[in-house]
C-alpha cells in the first residue's frame, strides 16, 4: 500500500476517535450493550469505561454483571 493511502486510512481512524468524547462513548456503550452487540466491548475496553460509569449511562444490571467489568 502506497504512502498516500496509508495516510488516507490512519486520518480518517484518528478523526473518528477524536470527535467522540468519554461521554458519548459512555451512550454509545449503553446502546450496543442494550442491543447485545459485542462491539460495545471494544468500546469499553478503549475508554477505560468502569461498570459504575455504564450503569449511570442508563444499562442494565444484568448486563453490567454478565460483562464481569
């Protein structure tokens, strides 16, 4: 993959992580973990996001526990 490319791809990653601030990342959590995505593991585990934070979010208990956080 040429220079160009690389730079192109590595911009558009950072611009995405950038402009999503703790709390939002805190929301979006919430929403997948409600909707049983797994991608919100990956957002948890980005942030640092503690089950105490989740749980004010507005997520389940049973959720928060199943995660083992």
């Amino acid at each position: 993959m040429g220079k160009s490319k690389k730079r192109i791809i590595y911009k558009g990653k950072n611009l995405q992580l950038t402009n999503l601030t703790r709390t939002e990342a805190i929301d979006t959590a919430v929403k997948l973990l409600n909707n049983n995505d797994r991608e919100a593991y990956s957002l948890i585990t980005l942030f640092g996001l503690t089950a105490e934070e989740i749980l004010e979010g507005g997520a389940s208990y049973e959720i928060v526990k199943g995660l083992g956080i």
